[in-house]
C-alpha cells in the first residue's frame, strides 16, 4: 500500500479525540488538584536521529492546523457515555480546548537535530505530548516517502490472533508514535478482529468512538514527576493522596515506576494498596515486577489475586508469552497494554522518542524552577537534567549499579 502522500496544508491530527485518553485524565486531575502548577516538557529522543532537512518548516506548519482542531460531536458523545466518572463541565471544557501553537517551542539544527519544548499549565500542556510526537512520527514517513507493508492488515490480524492465543487481554496505546495515521485505523480494524474478544480497548479516544469499544488510560509519568514540588521522597505518596481526590476511587492503577519500583513500595502503605486497583510496569523485568508486588500484597494481608498489573513495558507476544509462562494468572490478574509492537515490522519508520516532564514551577516562586525526574528501573529511560538525576538518586538513597542496562 503506497501511503498518500500530503500536500503541506492538509492536517494530520483534526479531532482532538485523537490523543491518548490518559492526557485527559490527567488533565482532570491537575485541573481540580493542582491547578497552580507550570511546567516545561521536552521532547527527548532516544536515537538522536537527524531528521530530513526542513522538517521543522513542514512541523509548524502541521501546529497552525492543529490549532483548527476540535472535539469531534462523535468522541464526545462516546466519552460521556463511557467515561461518565468525569463531570459535565469537564466535557464541556474539552468541547471549547485548543490547541495555541505559541506555546510550542520548536528548532532544528545545523546538524538536523530536533528540539521541541511546551511550556504552560500542567493541565493544559499534558495535552501536547501525543499530539506533537504523533505529527513528528507521521511527518518523518511522508517527507521520506516510506510505503507500508501491503499486507499490513493481515500481519496486525495476526499479531492480535497471537495476543489472543496466549490469553491475553489487552489494549492498544499506539497514537503517541504511530508512523500513519490511516494505518493505525486500519490495523485497529483488524485487531479487534483478530483478536476473539481479548481486546478491551484503546488509548485513543477517537478510534475508541469509531470502533465502539472503551477508553483505556490513567496516568502517565507526567503526574508523579510533578509532585516533586513536595520533593522527590514524597512525590509518589503525593500523587496518590491527588489521584484519589480527583477519581475517588475510579481509575485506580498506578505507575509505579517514576522513582523506581521499590521506592514507590515504600509509600504504597496498605492503605493505598487496597485503595488502588493495580499497578502498571513501564520499565525493567516484568518478571521481577510480578515477584515484587506479590509480596508486597501478602506482606500486608492482601490477597495478590484481588489486584491487577498492566505490563506496558515495549511488548510484543514473545515478552507477553514469557509473563504467561511465569504463571501470573496463579500471582496477579495481569493485563497488557500494546504499544508500537503492532506498527512495527511494517515497512515504516518508528521514531524512539518521548515527551517527559522537565521543570515545575509554584505559583509562591513563579522564578524558581523545580527540576523534576525520571528514574526508571533501567538506566536508558531516565530523564531530566543530568545533576536533577544524581542528587535524586542521592535524596532516594539509590545505587546507580543497583538499575539494569
């Protein structure tokens, strides 16, 4: 299948339902939580790669449309009939949002390099991330003239087909790096119906309409990181008391790994861990994930089978079959989200690039900047400034030797 290609003024995202549903969670959050806080996210990309020469000319040109973009009446109605723990006014809010590409800060250099910062609200700029890498990764596919397999539906099918064989209930979370936006509507076609009922959902709210299915996400690294404000060891206790207040008890899985795991299991008092509904694994041994919260769960009394982990950690059915093989479903009740796995091998160019949050700053020191972090359980998906990194892992008391490669 050729991919056709698109003039310079025909936008790539139209909907604003096209993002990841987990920027609207958090939007919510922050907006009845934390209303106060700015902060800078960055663009990170973790192969360095030079892009075509003039990207960033054709980039902005896809912001002024983006601005054009709205609530389609079709997502709406979808999200308030599906994801009716959010209140009207919130819907209402969504219907009116857009998009200020002023806010986005974007530069190519001499050596072809990227650069791209959004600077402004938490609640506001959460709403970037999926968008901006989104636009980045199908750009890139169009300036190089990249086909895409023409089998591309049937090798999706399949890989669903896999999923299913394997027991596996799972939801799709592609938007962010997707290489095609017509492929990734196609191929969701084709997974449901691969997929013999085993999958419960995307993260992308538009297609979630489309396809008649539910909105899957809660929250991104973005939510901790921000609650460094009440500093780094307090940060993930923070989250959880805010993530409760907003949601009362609905959306209630984890990311457990911004600070790394066992920190994060320090503060996941039995409080919190009945509280909660699962956890989510984003980095490091899914393996060792499951032997943790096993045992943290029955240290304090709780029956592990009762709670949930969603491993989203760059699967593929190779990685889901090694947690089968483990025998999870005898430990936890275990869930997948998949994400670039089901546009991979298709004959695109995928972009390994993310969006982190990188400063925060209080409305008591409007001048200070709170640089936040990200420590993973493995070295290569750390964020922030380098020094932020070394005096966090000095504050949480962590060995550098003690994270995987």
């Amino acid at each position: 299948m050729l991919l056709t290609k698109r003039e310079p003024d025909e936008p790539i995202i139209t909907d604003m339902a096209d993002l990841d549903w987990y920027a609207n969670t958090m939007k919510y959050a922050f907006m009845t939580q934390e209303p106060e806080l700015k902060g800078t996210l960055v663009l990170i990309d973790r192969d360095n790669r030079i892009f075509p020469k003039g990207f960033n000319e054709r980039f902005r040109q896809q912001l002024k449309l983006l601005a054009e973009a709205t609530l389609s009446p079709e997502a709406e109605a979808h999200m308030r009939a599906t994801a009716d723990y959010m209140p009207e006014w919130f819907y209402d809010y969504l219907r009116h949002f857009r998009i200020n590409p002023d806010m986005i800060y974007s530069h190519q250099d001499g050596d072809g390099y990227m650069h791209v910062q959004v600077h402004g609200y938490l609640y506001d700029i959460v709403s970037y991330e999926t968008p901006i890498m989104a636009i980045m990764s199908e750009l890139v596919n169009d300036i190089e003239g990249t086909t895409v397999d023409p089998d591309f539906e049937e090798n999706v099918y399949q890989k669903a087909r896999r999923l299913a064989d394997l027991g596996a209930k799972f939801a799709e979370m592609d938007t962010r790096r997707r290489p095609n936006k017509q492929v990734q509507r196609l191929s969701l076609h084709a997974i449901k119906n691969g997929s013999g009922g085993y999958l419960k959902g995307t993260s992308n709210a538009a297609l979630a309409a489309e396809l008649g299915i539910a909105l899957i996400g809660t929250m991104g690294h973005i939510f901790p990181q921000a609650h460094m404000v009440y500093g780094i060891r307090s940060a993930n206790r923070m989250a959880m008391i805010n993530w409760d207040n907003a949601f009362q008890g609905i959306l209630g899985t984890m990311i457990v790994d911004t600070f790394t795991t066992p920190k994060f299991l320090e503060d996941f008092t039995p409080h919190f861990a009945n509280l909660f509904r699962g956890t989510r694994e984003d980095s490091g041994s899914s393996l060792q994930h499951i032997d943790w919260m096993v045992n943290h769960y029955r240290s304090m009394n709780i029956d592990p089978l009762t709670k949930e982990v969603t491993f989203t950690n760059s699967l593929n059915d190779v990685k889901v079959a090694s947690i089968k093989a483990y025998d999870v479903e005898s430990k936890l009740r275990d869930y997948y989200g998949i994400g670039g796995w089901f546009s991979a091998g298709l004959g695109l160019i995928k972009l390994n690039i993310v969006m982190k949050l990188w400063d925060v700053t209080r409305p008591q020191e409007p001048n200070r900047k709170i640089y936040v972090v990200k420590i993973p359980n493995e070295i290569g998906k750390q964020s922030g400034d380098p020094r932020a990194i070394e005096a966090g892992l000095y504050e949480l008391g962590i060995e550098r030797d003690s994270l995987s490669i």
